[in-house]
C-alpha cells in the first residue's frame, strides 16, 4: 500500500510538473508573438512614416498628381513585408494581386522566356522603387517577371487590388489613375521584351562602290 502511494505520488508530482512546464512554454510562445506583432507594427508605421518624408508615392507615375489626402487613404491600407536575401517576392506567371513599394533594401527582377527557357536578369530595383502595377488592373493578370531579394533585409509594402479597388470605388482615385496604371504596366511589358532582343550587329565596313572590305 504504501509503495502504491509513493508511485502515485510521483505520477502525480509529474504530471503537474509537464503541465506546469507546458504552460510555461505557452506563455513563451504567446509573449513571442506579441514581440514579433510590435516589432511588425512597429515597421510598419516606420515604413509609413518614409514614405511620407520622401513623398515616394508622389513619384509613382500613377499616383504622381493625386491630392496629399489620397496619398495618406493609400498609404493607411497598405501592409508591410519583410524578406531576407534569397527570398522570392513574387513569381512570374503566378496570379498578381498586390503592387509593392521598396522601402529599403534592393531586389534583382528576372524573366523567364518560356520559348527558350532562357531566364535573364533585367533590372534591380532599390529603396522606393515600385512594382506589380500589373496587379491594380481589371481581370486575372499575371506577374511579368519574378522579383526576389538581393539585399540582406527588403522592406515592402503591399497594397492589394481588392484595397485599390475599394480606393477607386470610393472616390479618392479618379479614373485617371487606371489609365495612367495601364500605360506603365504595357512600358514595363515592352521593356522587358526588349531586354530579349538580340542586338543587331555593327554594320561591315565597305568602300565607295559598296564593296565589303
């Protein structure tokens, strides 16, 4: 009886010390949360907050004469990432449904040419540039270049079609803004055609009669 109580005892003490144990591992977890949602919104105020000194958005060709109060309703539904180097932003050919503004930290762009199978770096993009305009229009689009990491952190920020969207029905962007969308979207499309296209080579040298030399 006795040795029955002691073996009681002790599954008891430890049963109460895995709870006790596992309650303070939750803790843990929950105040780590917490951490990480202060710091996410911390960041995010920040990154608001360069935004509006740099007036970045203002150099945004589809938001560059929109009034100061559009700007801060845009900049109030936007939603912040951070990406560590080597981490894929976005994908060609995947679904576009968000535009990004770099708030710091630099990406390389690469295009895929399904004909050849051929992937080409065409650009860099740095601290305020944009990209995914595509995603603000009309229909399924899909995303002209995949766009990933280059610096050790990249701060973005989002602002989804659904959000862009809710802007345009409201009022606080006019009708010249999609337009103005359109036309970047098709500039960058060329441009990245372009980048394709194997440059024609310096004409041979000739005389006179047009005889080559």
């Amino acid at each position: 009886t006795l040795g029955h109580t002691k073996s009681t005892a002790e599954t008891a003490d430890a049963l109460h010390n895995e709870f006790e144990a596992h309650e303070l591992a939750l803790q843990a977890e929950h105040k780590e949360r917490q951490l990480k949602q202060r710091r996410k919104t911390q960041n995010r105020v920040l990154a608001r907050l360069k935004i509006r000194k740099t007036k970045a958005l203002t150099k945004v060709p589809m938001f560059k004469k929109i009034p100061r109060d559009a700007i801060e309703s845009i900049l109030e539904l936007t939603t912040y990432e951070k990406h560590t180097k080597g981490d894929v932003i976005c994908t060609q050919n995947d679904v576009a449904t968000e535009f990004y503004i770099i708030v710091s930290g630099s990406c390389t762009v690469n295009v895929l040419r399904e004909s050849s199978n051929v992937t080409r770096k065409v650009g860099t993009l740095k601290d305020l540039d944009f990209f995914g305009e595509n995603a603000l229009l009309d229909g399924e689009r899909k995303r002209n270049a995949t766009v990933i990491a280059n610096s050790e952190y990249v701060q973005v920020l989002l602002l989804s079609r659904t959000n862009f969207n809710m802007l345009m029905d409201s009022g606080a962007l006019s009708e010249d803004v999609m337009k103005t969308v359109q036309k970047e979207s098709e500039r960058r499309e060329l441009a990245t055609r372009e980048s394709f296209d194997i440059p024609k080579p310096p004409p041979l040298p000739s005389n006179e009669n047009g005889t080559l030399l």
